[in-house]
C-alpha cells in the first residue's frame, strides 16, 4: 500500500472516531503532507471508487502520483464528518466528490454547513467539484452502456448463469433486463466494486456517463 492509500485508510478511521481516532488523525495529516494531496474526492462506496480510478487509468492518469486521494464515504450520511476533516476546517484540501441523486442532501448539507457556499443547486454543486448520479452509478452505467453490452460483461465473468436464475425468481418477475442487471450487481459483497471496475475499463470513452466524466475533468 502507498502513502495515499495509507491516508485513505487513515482518514476513513479518523472519522469513524473512537479510541484509534485521535492517532488516524495525526497519521493522516502526516501522510496528507507526504503525499503531496491536493485534493479529496468523496464518493459514497468502494465501487464508486474502483470507477473513479479506473476511468482515470484509461485517460493515462495516476490519481495517487497527481495527489488526487478518491475516498469511499461508507454511505452518503458520513459526509459532514469527512468535509469537516478534509475541508476548510481540517486538512483544507480542494474537495470534490460523487453522490447519487438521492443523497445529494446530505453532501449538500455538510459543504454548507462548513462554509463552502450557500444555498447549493445542483448548479452550484456541479460548479464545486459535486456530481450527481441518476440513480446511482450502477443506472447510470447501464444507461449509458445499454443492457446487451453488460450482458456480455456478465458472460465474461462466468455469471450469466447465475443472472439466468437470479432473473427467474419469483420476486424479480415483472421487472425490466436493466432492473435486473441492476439488482444481479447488488447481490453479493464485492460484486458492484468487480462490475465498476470492468465495465469503465472495457468501456468506449464516447460513452463514459457524464458525472464521471465531468468529475474526472474538474479534478
């Protein structure tokens, strides 16, 4: 593991707070300086994650060696604690991050609440560095990819059988291809960080879904 990835797994236990807190905030704020960061992006999972890094892998960009740190929230309710401890009144590093449409409340919320602008629009968030997926970034590569070309990921991966029968469960009746392929990823741990990281990777750039997109521009 490098210094950033040190200072992912830092920070994420400096917020988490706790008796271990007090030390994974001085190892952060030492790796920070090490590191070179510059900037913090704040995504609700790990597969939000895998998905940053590895579009920015195809476009030839190393985010840990620009001093770029991508860091999974473990849930969009976490945020205010990370923009407190990355932002103007912590580390004071450029944020930006990566949030579902649902969610944007609260990312919202917490940049307000520390003082990065005011009565935040979606516009506004945008303007900051914060990009809202419609749903979530598994709808929105689906939209984007369309469900045959996804199929044929899950064909590579040696799960179509396993999405056959997940298809033909009762409770999943009714329900389009793109809902299934939706749900199938959600499924079991891990699935949603393997389908991130092999759909962005396999994807034509023409498609790439626009947060992503956008995210990886500004930063």
């Amino acid at each position: 593991m490098n210094d950033m990835g040190r200072f992912r797994q830092a920070v994420v236990e400096w917020a988490a707070g706790g008796a271990e807190a007090s030390g994974a905030g001085a190892a952060a704020r030492e790796l920070a300086a090490g590191a070179g960061l510059r900037t913090v992006v704040l995504v609700e999972g790990g597969s939000d994650q895998v998905a940053v890094e590895a579009l920015a892998a195809r476009h030839g960009r190393d985010l840990d060696m620009e001093g770029v740190s991508v860091v999974p929230l473990g849930g969009a309710t976490s945020v205010g604690r990370f923009v407190d401890l990355c932002g103007p009144q912590g580390l004071d590093v450029r944020l930006a991050g990566l949030c579902d449409v649902a969610e944007e409340r609260f990312f919202r919320r917490a940049l307000e609440r520390a003082g990065i602008g005011s009565d935040l629009a979606v516009d506004d968030l945008e303007l900051l560095g914060f990009f809202l997926c419609d749903a979530d970034l598994e709808d929105e590569l689906i939209r984007s990819l369309g469900a045959d070309l996804i199929q044929q990921v899950v064909e590579e991966q040696g799960e179509m059988r396993a999405f056959r029968t997940f298809q033909n469960q009762p409770a999943q009746r009714g329900w389009s291809v793109e809902q299934h392929l939706h749900r199938f990823m959600g499924t079991h741990a891990g699935r949603k960080a393997q389908y991130a990281r092999e759909l962005v990777t396999g994807l034509d750039l023409d498609r790439t879904p626009p947060p992503l997109e956008r995210l990886l521009a500004h930063v």
